[in-house]
C-alpha cells in the first residue's frame, strides 16, 4: 500500500496553515499532531497516516476558498464523512489536507409531496429517515453504520444495506448533488427530475470516493415506510442447498425487502453474543424480508416459504411480531461484532458474485480454509450476490497476517473468475488497489483515470486512491499488454 | 445545426474504402450513393447527410478491424443500430463511417435462473422478450419502437418506456455491456454482480450515444411477467386537477406499473384514429396501470382508485380484460401517428419535471400556444414527469416553422427553470445540442467532453453530438463565464 508519501516539511505546513488563515477562522483547521491523530484513519484502521492539516468548514463559500487554496498550493484535499468507510478511502494524505465535512449536518428541506428530500452532505444517514417519518416516508438505503455515516459519505461509496436488493444502492436513491470541482468551481449533477440529458455524471460521481468533486448538498428520494414487514428464517442442512434456495428465490420472481445468510460458524457466533434465536444445528441460515401492504406481505410470506420448503429448508419460522422481526435481524447486525468476540482480528471482504454461484463460492471458501489453515465467518447479503466472508487471524502473529492475505487475495480472484466484482458496497479505497489489478485490464484502469482527469487534471482529490497505477498494474495485473500500456502511460500519476 | 462538413473527394472516399476493403468482405462495404442514402437520417428525419460509406460487418473481429482501420485514418465512425432514435443520435457524418450493427441479431443465451439474457448488440428490443416469454420473463424497458429498435439503440439513449416508472431505464436494466473503444481495444463495462467496483463506467456509457465505445454485447436482466395487470382510465374536467392526481397517486406510495396522461387535443386526435374509447369530454385522462399477483393488483386498483376520487375525477373505469387493458393503451401507442393525422407536420419534445409541477408546466403549455398561435397536443410519461408535447405546425411555412422552434425552446427553458431536463429518454443527438447550453453551464458541458476524451482522445466515435462546444455554448449558453471557458478551451473540439 502506497501510503507513503513524505510527510511536509515544517515549511510546507507552516505555508499551507497560513494560506487556509486566510480563507478560514482559526478554529476551523486543526494542523498539531494532537488534534490531527484523531483523524489519522477511517473505519479501516489497519491503515493509519496523520494529514498535513484538518479543515473543518462551515458554508459552502469557504468549502470553495479551501479547495482554490489547496488548488493552487498542489496540495492535495481528503474529503471525510463520518469517517465510518471500511475501504480507506478517507485515509488521510501525509501532505494533504483532509476536508471534514462534520459541520454540513443540517436538513434543509423534506418535500413529501416530491418524496424527496434536500440535505447537506453531513447530515446522518438515519436522519434523513428520522426527519421524514411524520411523513410516513423513510431514506431507504441502510448501510450497518446508518446511525453514524453522512449522506456525504454514502454518496462518496454508493452505500448499500440489507434492503438494496429491493430499493437499491446509493445511486438508485440519489437525484441531484451539489458542490465544487478540485478546483473550487461550483457545479451540480443530476436533477429532480428522473433522468438528465447528457452524460449521466451523477451515476459515475456516486461511488467515486471523493476523486471527482466535492459534495455539499444532495437530493435524495423518500420511499414510504411499509405498513408492514415480517421477516422469515429458514435452516438448511446443507450449505449448497442454502445458497440454491436463495437463487430460487429471485427465480421466482419474489425480490424480498431483505434476503440473507450466514453459515453455522457466524451463528454460532452471533447465537452466543445477542441470543438471536438462530439455529445451532443449521449449516447455514437465511433471513427472508417481506414489506408492503398486509396482503402483500402475506400472500409473498407465503410465497418464500413455498420456495424455501421445496429447496429443503430443514425449519421455517416466521416473525410474528415487531419484537420478534427485529430480533431476528439483531443477529445480522451484530455479525462483525461478534466475530471480534471469537477471534483477536478478523478481515472482512465485500465481494460479490452472481447469485446463483452463491453455493459454489461457499463451498469454495471451505476449501480455503484447510488450505490457509485459517477460519472463515460468512455473513452475506445473498440477495444481491455480496459477501461479507470474515477470516479470522491473529494479526500479532506474521505468518498468520501472511495467510490471512492470501486467504483474502483467492476469495476475490476466485469471486472475479466467477463474474464477479471485487466489492460490492464498502469501496475500493487504499485496501483494494491490487485487487482493481486483478478486476480490470491495464486498458479499463486507463478508461477510470481518464474519467478522473477530466474532472481534476491536477490531481488534487483524494489522490493515490480506488484506481491503481500503471507500476501497480503492471506488478499486480491479470495482464499488462492489450494495448493499455501506452495509453496509460500518457496519463498523469497519482 | 453544424451538420455541413465538407463531403469528403472522391480521392479521400477512395482510399477509405480501400482500407476498409482489406479488413471487410466486399458486400459488407456500402458507398455508392444510391447504397448510403437509406442511411442518411434516423428517426428524426428534419436532419439528413449521407455517409461516406457505410460497412456492416458480421463478427466482433470485424468490428475491431474496422475501428482500428477508422481510427487509423482519423475518419469518423457513427455506430448504428435500427435508425429509430428520435434526436439525429445516428445521423451520419459527411466524412465519416457509418457503423451498422445490424447483422449482431443473436440472442445468445437466456439464463432463466439467473434471471439474465445475453445477447447481441443488433438484436431487437422485444425479441428478448419473446425468447424470454417460455421462462415466464421479460425485458422491462418498452420504448414505444420496440419492435424494431435493438438493445445496442437503447444502451446508446438510455431508452425508456411506459413501464419505467415501475421497472427503470436502459440504465436500471443492464448488467454488463462489451464492445471495444475507438481505437478498437475490447473492453468490458459492468458484470453479472449487482455491482461493480471503483468507478461505474456501465452508467456512463450507457446513455452515452455511441460516443465513448461500440457496444457488440449486453447482459440484460430480465423480471418475472406480471401475473395479471389492469389498468384504470381516469378523466378530470380540469388539467390541473390531473396533474395534481399523478403527484397525489405517487405521493401515496403507489408505483403504477405505468401512469400516463393525454389532454383534450391529443385525445380527440387520437381517439378518431384508433376508437380507445376515450373520454372526449375530459380536459385530461390518465391511464394508471397495475400489475402484479391478482391480490396485489386488486389492492393497488382499490387505493388508485380512491385517491384519483380525492383528487376530482369526473369518471373511472377499470379495464375488465385484457382486451380492455390493450384498448386503452392502444391509444396511448399510437398519439404520434394520429398527430401526423391532424397537421402536415409536427415536433415532439421530450423535456422532463418534476412531477409536482406537471399542472404548472401544462398552463405553461397552453399560455405559450396563444403567444405563438401554435396547437400543441401532450402525451406524457406523468409518472416520470416526462412529457412529449407535440407542437403542430406546416414545416413549408417558414413562418410556422420559426415559431414552432420558439414554441419548442420556450418549453425546454421552461422545464429546466422548474428543475428538469431537455431529455427524458429521446437523447440529445444533434437536435438538443443548443439546449444542452440552456441546461449545463460551460463548466459542467467542458466535464462531460472531460470524459468524451478520456475514452475517445482522437474523437472518432459520433463527432458533434451530445456535447455542445465551447462556440455553441458561447452563442447559446446560459453563461459563458464562471470560470468553464478557460479549461473547456484546452479540450479538443468535435
């Protein structure tokens, strides 16, 4: 990982500190090491790096000076959410500034007639959902961390959850945002209306991890909350037959609100941290989400279970109740948590693969933990392919840290041999550079840093990020030849 | 409309030909003008130019060879599939290829359990329905050509259609696209996962009008036939009340299969034509479709129903049958040809709102038709917002014609002033290019040629579409400052 960038010279800072004085009140940049360690990594703490300098803005007008500052100084801008990403994409730069954009928390407007509302990019995920309810309208995507990222920073990630499968990911649920270009022109993606003319420029922003703009306000869709939801759990004795049914599923033409899986060793797991309900002897278990009128849930409940049944489930319960319903999910919600409990590291992968290879990488990924020697976890938004293996490890002991990054490296070479994509929601960040490497051909690595250059020629945004580079590819690549060399070669460094 | 190229010598023909003849069988190579002029416009036949040759190749090789061949000759290449697009998007260049895709009709695997197709770039938008239909599935997206426009037509224009409210675009509905770039490297966008990761090149090509790649294969994904839908006939006695009841319908969490609105002019026209058995007495009628389970269709019907009562409509029929059902729409399908019943000629706009200000934007409508002394009939994707007003007039009046383009730019400057876009789902092509200035700063038009050239540097693929330049924006922007027209100078011009 390339995070090695000198640190600045105390001339340097000294230089940069007294330009953002310019643009902003003392107590909006941070720059002593005590009050920049804070900052030093997101919710992917294995990378940890002290920014040059912290700004924390207040209007839109000083997001813009800061950026034409740092534009002119060639320093690079960090721009930082909540700080929950699980990628590294908001690690800061040694010589960068990292942009905090804490202090854009305020609601500007719920328009339930448009079901839609406008928000800054600091406002909180569930706030958008809290602020909308008097509505009966709620912010669909609902990412584990919902009650702690920024719309800012789901929008930086194209953000799942448990219910995209059938509401969609971040872009689904984004129609306008607002903000400033590398070099602090004001600029807008999208509209309110459902399609824009033109290139659709939102739809490559959402998921560009701060690389091409910065974001200060956006628009988002309101769907309104279900009347109802009740939630199905089914057991299988059989890992293969677990992940078939969940293909089954969606062959049927169902799209529950929420379809997921977890095998024996992660129930095991969660069983023992919040007493679920979840069955021990299961090889695996899914949760199958229905929402919408109380005749439609009941007759798609009846649906599922049909399904299910035919696949083999070995037991079938259904939520009879709000308390019942969210018990069954607080098992999946504390997945992560509760393989800390069992393990002193775990590393979680996000890849994803077509549905109806699910029971194929399951199996595969047993496979791999006699050949790495290592345990695995699995907790998987099924419905939509994404998994969440979760390899155990012991991060004190070197060879241990050694296997468990092989054992990562075959999940996602095997995910991406199998059509699959090398993550699915938590972004590519610094963590998953190599694996870009794998995914794309040196020619389509080229094809995003065009894209990026078009939007910043200077590379100032959250440089050295999400798109490897052409001595990156040429180490790590599937292939380096194909004609993408030159091409590359042409293209700035980041 | 910079449509005047010179048309290239006989000598430059010549040698074109010539290179293309060692990589082309000789019948796949069309250039006499007698061969070309079938292909001198699309669906928008106010704009016509003959190609310099048109080639049809077979296999993806061919393809690839013709594009390194164009590339090469720096000669312009304008991929086409049936010529159905509706803003000139296949419009030839005078001194460029035309890159017919017709012969890419195979359907090359339907995958039911995936719930995905994969087929080639030429094969047409309702065959993969029909070969999908044994499986119980089809393809969602319905432009009102869909029985002869081709996939490849619709990934170029994000194509729409009655059922987008519901199932999505183009955009919504394609996992995976391959094809090869402008100097005919292949290339990937997307795959079978539900994501992809680093940046979503898929959503910005798709909608892109040919000018970043030639698509030769798309994965589509495919959704379960609807076990039964009805659709209700709604007529109001004012069109503000109608457009009120599309909001209020959305606004109380239903999402209509599809929710369609015509006025008085367009139904009495219609109506003479196909006999739907519409109300003619209504100042507007909508067409709300459901579709689902009986139990879910029944459900919905009932809460449609009563909030198009809410809202003031004078008379609600549900369709009894499908034969009923097909009626109504059939009017709907055919309000373009049966406004070609009632005047010489007429223009179809395409611009879009958000919905709540559908009534607005119709007084707006009908204001413009005094000023103007112009008739307009409006048919409009209500659900969406998108609307097709269809201002009449006699293209041989030069005096009719010159205020039917004032008609059409006022409502396009209206629509944007509410919040919307020039382009629903006909695209932009050469016939929005003016308003695309109206729409995008400088700025935001110089991102967009950003990308054109990080994908297509020599700019060979479908010159002069899409993107206005730095001239047209400074005639016909909105502004021509804020700081754009000093980076959009530095770019290449098309």
């Amino acid at each position: 990982m390339d995070i090695t960038a000198a640190p600045p010279t105390a001339t340097e800072q000294r230089a940069a500190v007294a330009a953002l004085s310019q643009v902003l009140p003392a107590h909006a940049i941070l720059w002593q090491s005590e009050d920049t360690t804070p900052y030093e990594c997101d919710g992917l703490s294995a990378y940890r790096q002290r920014p040059m300098a912290v700004v924390l803005p207040e209007t839109e007008d000083q997001v813009q000076a800061v950026l034409r500052t740092c534009h002119r100084l060639g320093v690079p801008v960090v721009a930082r959410g909540a700080g929950t990403g699980l990628s590294g994409g908001a690690l800061p730069h040694a010589r960068g500034v990292t942009l905090s954009l804490a202090r854009f928390n305020k609601i500007l407007k719920i328009d339930a007639r448009a079901r839609t509302a406008i928000v800054q990019c600091g406002v909180r995920n569930l706030a958008i959902s809290e602020a909308a309810a008097p509505h009966g309208l709620y912010y669909a995507p609902d990412p584990s961390s919902q009650i702690a990222c920024t719309i800012g920073g789901n929008v930086a990630e194209n953000s799942g959850g448990v219910h995209c499968l059938k509401y969609g990911l971040t872009v689904h649920n984004v129609l306008r945002a607002r903000g400033f270009t590398a070099d602090g022109e004001p600029v807008e993606f999208g509209s309110e209306a459902l399609d824009v003319a033109g290139l659709d420029l939102l739809a490559v922003l959402v998921g560009s991890e701060g690389m091409l703009a910065v974001v200060t306000e956006v628009t988002v869709r309101l769907v309104p909350k279900p009347r109802l939801a009740r939630c199905i759990m089914a057991s299988f004795d059989d890992i293969r037959k677990a992940g078939d049914a969940v293909a089954a599923v969606i062959a049927a033409g169902i799209i529950p609100a929420g379809l997921e899986m977890m095998d024996k060793p992660m129930t095991i797991a969660v069983e023992d941290y919040v007493h679920a309900g979840y069955d021990l002897e299961a090889e695996a278990i899914l949760l199958c989400e229905s929402d919408g009128t109380p005749e439609e849930v009941a007759e798609e409940i009846d649906r599922m279970t049909a399904v299910l049944r035919g696949c083999g489930a070995t037991a079938i319960t259904c939520s009879a109740d709000e308390a019942e319903r969210l018990r069954f999910w607080s098992g999946r919600k504390n997945a992560f948590p509760a393989s800390g409990r069992i393990s002193p590291d775990y590393m979680c992968l996000d890849s994803t693969i077509p549905r109806k290879r699910l029971a194929d990488i399951l199996l595969a990924i047993q496979a791999m933990e006699q050949k790495y020697g290592l345990r695995c976890c699995n907790v998987f938004h099924a419905g939509d392919g994404n998994l969440h293996p979760l390899v155990l490890f012991d991060a004190n002991d070197p060879d241990q840290l050694h296997r468990c990054e092989l054992f990562g490296a075959d999940i996602l070479e095997t995910s991406v041999a199998m059509g699959g994509t090398v993550s699915g929601e938590h972004g590519v960040g610094v963590e998953k550079l190599n694996s870009m490497c794998v995914q794309f051909s040196a020619e389509e690595n080229a094809q995003m840093l065009g894209v990026k250059h078009a939007f910043d020629p200077a590379s100032v945004l959250n440089p050295g990020k999400v798109i490897p580079t052409l001595a990156r590819c040429a180490e790590y690549g599937r292939e380096v030849v194909r004609g993408g060399v030159q091409r590359f070669a042409e293209l700035p460094r980041f």
